[in-house]
DNA sequence: GACCAGGCACATC
DNA sequence: GATGTGCATGGT
C-alpha cells in the first residue's frame, strides 16, 4: 500500500474532525477588537480566565481601544488580573494600541486593508507579540490566510507522526500553508478543530509513558 | 498540592 | 541556535 502523502493525511485529519464536530466557529469574540485583544490575553492561559477580563471590560464599558488606551498601564495591569501575566499582558497590550493608534488611527477596518504579509513582520517587531499572536490576529481578527499554530498543534501533530518533536512555529505554519489552500474558513475551523480534540483528547500526561523511570520515586519521597 | 492552560522575552552557554 | 527561566491567575 503506497504511503498516503503528508498532504492527504492534512485533508483526511480535517475531514474526519469536521463530521465528527461540525464547524467551531471560531473564535469567540463579536469584534475584530476583542479578538486581538484576547490574542494577547490568552498566551499561556486558559481562555476561560481571559473571557472574565473581557466581561469585566465590558460591563464598564472600556472594551474599546480608545479608552484602554487611556487608562494607565497599572490600572490596566489590576483589570487583567485573572488572565494571569497581568503586569506582562498590560505592557503587551499598551505597546499593541500604540502601533494600533499611530499606524491604523486603531480602526481594524484600516488594519485590515494593509498588505498582510507586510502587517505580519510589523506585528512581530512588537514586543509581546509573538508567531501565534500575530497570526491570531491575521487569521481571526482580520481574515488574512495565515495558519496559526499552538501548543496543540504541536502536540496532537507531533503524536500522530506528521511532525518533529521539537519542531520550530515556522515549520509547522508551513506545513500546513504549503499544503492547504490559502482559504480563511479552512484555516479557521481546521485550527479550531485543534484546540477541540486537543483539550478533550490530546492531554500532555502521560508525559513520559514507558520510560524505566517513569514511576521512580522523587528523591525524598 | 500538583498539574495545566490557545506564549513570549531574555539570559546564558 | 539550543536551553532554561520568569511571568500569575484559576480550574481540575
């Protein structure tokens, strides 16, 4: 039986999640705003936890890049508390809104007509935002075909044998990029399907399973 | 109490 | 370039 090509094994993979959970519609958030500023929030963090911060805003009426942007970085630092990295995240976002403002007056209406690619290496000069914020924010916020690749994307791709393990963001993005159609819904629900199976499924534990010393007791225990 | 959660920057070698 | 570490809350 001849090898299926890695390209088969993508289509094959998103095929079989898409039956199984239908379409995720993602990502949370009814603005382009909200979903970069959750981006940010959300890097090694529960979504749930940001979700709080983005109620919080909301009730007071602040979910709005103006105003955030007039509220200084220790206050805001106190209202991402329960994302965790408050202080980081604060610093994160303040620079974001900066180039938001000076850039795109912040309307992601004008972000959005920039050139992506161009748009992509500018975010990635930005302190805090790293691969998987930026292309978040492309993918989700702005509708550009960029893939975004997570920790579950590692692990659940790395597990089934269609990538390295360690393996680089880029050479995962283009892995998927150079073997997928550039088309937005896909890469959206193929990315969403992801985090799906990979919250449900795909767990970290058992980490080292069959190594002899897996069961070896803590020194001290 | 340990582990985990939709990263990123920085120091060190 | 590879590796280790700090950042922090909240759920299981």
């Amino acid at each position: 039986m001849a090898a299926m090509t890695l390209k088969k094994r993508l289509q094959e993979m998103y095929r079989l999640l898409h039956d199984t959970f239908g379409p995720q519609g993602w990502w949370p958030g009814e603005t382009p705003f909200e979903v970069a500023l959750g981006a940010i929030l959300t890097q090694n963090t529960n979504w749930r936890n940001v979700a709080r911060v983005i109620e919080g805003l909301k009730a007071e009426g602040s979910l709005d890049p103006l105003v955030l942007g007039e509220i200084p970085e220790a206050e805001l630092a106190q209202r991402f508390r329960s994302a965790g990295y408050y202080n980081i995240k604060a610093r994160r976002v303040k620079n974001f809104l900066d180039f938001f403002a000076g850039r795109f007056g912040s309307s992601m209406e004008k972000m959005a007509e920039a050139d992506w690619q161009n748009l992509r290496s500018d975010l990635l000069g930005l302190h805090g935002i790293g691969p998987e914020t930026a292309d978040s924010i492309l993918l989700y916020a702005l509708h550009k075909p960029t893939f975004v690749v997570d920790a579950y994307t590692f692990r659940i791709l790395s597990r089934h044998g269609l990538a390295a393990d360690p393996c680089a963001y880029e050479e995962l993005r283009q892995l998927f990029m150079d073997r997928l159609p550039p088309e937005v819904p896909l890469y959206q629900e193929f990315h969403a399907l992801l985090v799906r199976i990979g919250k449900e499924f795909c767990r970290p534990q058992p980490r080292c399973a069959g190594c002899p010393l897996e069961n070896w007791p803590e020194a001290g225990a």
